[in-house]
C-alpha cells in the first residue's frame, strides 16, 4: 500500500455531486434555493486500490446502499459551497479509515515469574478468607 492520502485516492470525475433542497427551517429561501448536497460515489465502479475498494464495500455503514455506492447528503450549512466541501470531507475520511490497515496482534504468553506471582497472590487471598470463619474456642 503507498502511502498517498485519501485525497489522492479521490478522482473528481468518480464523486457524483447533486444540489438538493434542504429539509427543515429556513424561512422563504428554503423553497427557492437548492443549499444542500448528495454525494454519490461508485466504490465498485472507482479507481481506489483493490484492497480499500473490498474495506469499504465490508463497511457496515448505512451511508453504502446494496449496488455498492456510497450516498452522502450534506446540509448542515446554508451555503451550497460549504455543504460541497463537507461531503466531499466525509467521503475523504470514509476512505482514509478504510485505507488504514491495523496492526497485526502477535499472541503472547505470561512470563513463568507472572505466573508464579498469580498463584501466589491467589493462595494468599485464600488463606485471608479461610481465616474469616467463625471463631470456635
């Protein structure tokens, strides 16, 4: 994997950007105005690495319908630019955590002292609660 970033990885002739009206508040210009945005991006049909293309389409994330494109709808601002630029912004981080690869976990085992120590504590603890018995004389 190279280690270009996620906007790098983004070509502007694969996002599929659609001006919409926005829901909610807005007073007469809401019904006039087309604010905000549907980012629509074809992750099958995109030029991503194999290996990013298959995390993301594994994603279980409700903004990835069954075709394999990713919608996003963006209008928290009133400006048509701004909500442009925040969907693009999503599309960009969906892609970076899917172009992050963890860590592979390598087992380990406790060391023989560690071990030692436990049983040890163990057996402690279990000689202070044997002693709390009722007391016979």
């Amino acid at each position: 994997m190279s280690t270009r970033s996620a906007g790098d990885l983004l070509r502007d002739d694969e996002v599929e950007l659609i001006p919409i009206r926005a829901q909610g508040a807005g007073g007469q210009n809401v019904n006039k105005v087309s604010n905000a945005v549907h980012l629509r991006f074809d992750v099958r049909a995109s030029s991503l690495p194999e290996e990013i293309k298959a995390r993301l389409l594994a994603v279980a994330d409700q903004r990835l319908n069954d075709e394999g494109v990713i919608v996003i709808k963006a209008q928290q601002f009133r400006s048509l630019e701004k909500n442009r630029e925040d969907a693009l912004s999503r599309l960009r981080v969906l892609i970076s955590d899917a172009a992050f690869v963890p860590k592979a976990r390598r087992a380990t085992k406790p060391s023989r002292s560690a071990k030692r120590k436990r049983v040890e504590s163990k057996v402690k603890r279990g000689q202070v609660k044997a002693l709390r018995g009722r007391v016979t004389e």
